[in-house]
C-alpha cells in the first residue's frame, strides 16, 4: 500500500515569477481553505474545515478533533500561530516553499505528512484507499462545487485506472498541481480554478 515515494518533482523556475495558471491554481486552493470566507487564512479556518469534514463524512467528535489538531500541527510547522494570510501572503510563502533549497525539506517533514493526514481524513472508512464516493465528500467539504468535476479529477489521479485512488496517487496529483507551472494532468484536482 502506501509505499515511500522517492520526490523526484522538478523545482519549477520562478525567476521570471510564478505562471498565471499557478497563480489561478493557488487561488483554488486559498479559496479551499479559507474556510470561514473572510479572504485571510489562520487558525481559525482549521476547526471550520474541520467541522465540513465532520458533517459529510459523518466523522466522531473525536475524530474531528484529532483531525482539528492534525491540521492544527501542520499549521504551527509552517506558519506563525498568529499569521492571517491574506491571498498575497499565501503565494509568497508557497513561493518560498518551492525554494530549491527547502523543497525537499518541507516536502518530507510538512507536506507530505499533512498530505497523508488529509488523506486519512477523505478515506472515511479507513480501508486505506479513496473511493469515488469518498472523492466526492472531500470536493464537499473544501467548497468545491460539481460532482462531474470530482468524476473527472478522481479518474486523473487513479493513475493505474484501477477505479481507486491510493495514497501514492493522492499525493502524486497534489504535487503535480502545487508545482506545475504550466497546464499538467492534474491542473484541475480541487475543479475549476478560481479567477484571480
Ligand atoms: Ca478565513
Ligand atoms: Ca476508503
Ligand atoms: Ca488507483
């Protein structure tokens, strides 16, 4: 099952600043996890994108709050416990990110980990692979409208087609969208982009 991925992911060039996509990219993600829609990003979001878990995958109290705290940790590991981001601070800090010098860091000590805790939380029954059905009740959750939209996005990431999407897959997709700068196969993971 969940194997270790060797991160082989091209470092994109951003000397000439980040690509329109990636910014309509980063946008669908602020947009995901901005949970309460105040347009600033902080800790406060994480109970609220909690709870929308907690709602459509019929998750225990316990296990939203654990899942709270999950998110609580990988907050504190990469921003200040006080920080309000609003978009343009969340691009510089994803800009950041993809430092040469800091990809394989953060990708294995903050990433990854929170990568992996998300896709513990979407596998709702805990059988260690996301189904269709469970797809659809993260797309939900994060605020993402279309369930032909969470179809096709479920059938890129499957890679081997097999009809379930595995650890290594969700985590493969989400780094192809995170660090393609140009359209790649997995440009609409979270659906449609966001206008900036
Ligand atoms: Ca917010
Ligand atoms: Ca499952
Ligand atoms: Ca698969």
């Amino acid at each position: 099952m969940a194997q270790d991925l060797n991160f082989n992911f091209k470092v994109p060039d951003l000397s000439n600043g980040p690509s329109e996509l990636w910014k309509r990219k980063l946008k669908t993600l602020f947009t995901c996890i901005d949970a309460d829609g105040n347009g600033f990003l902080n800790r406060k979001d994480l109970p609220v994108l909690a709870a929308k878990f907690k709602r459509y995958g019929e998750m225990t109290d316990d296990e939203a709050l654990d899942f709270t705290k999950k998110l609580e940790a990988w907050w504190d590991a990469v921003f200040p416990m006080d920080a309000s981001l609003s978009f343009e601070d969340f691009m510089k800090s994803r800009i950041e990110m993809m430092n040469p010098a800091k990809v394989n860091d953060d990708m294995l000590n903050h990433y990854k980990p929170n990568l992996e805790m998300m896709f513990k939380a979407i596998d709702l029954n805990g059988d260690g692979i996301i189904s269709l059905p469970e797809w659809k009740i993260y797309y939900k959750a994060m605020g993402i409208k279309g369930e032909k939209e969470a179809e096709e996005s479920f059938k890129v990431v499957d890679l081997n087609g097999d009809g379930d999407m595995s650890l290594d897959e969700f985590i493969l997709g989400s780094c192809d969208f995170m660090y393609s700068q140009e359209e790649s196969p997995n440009t609409y993971f979270l659906g449609p982009l966001q206008e900036l």
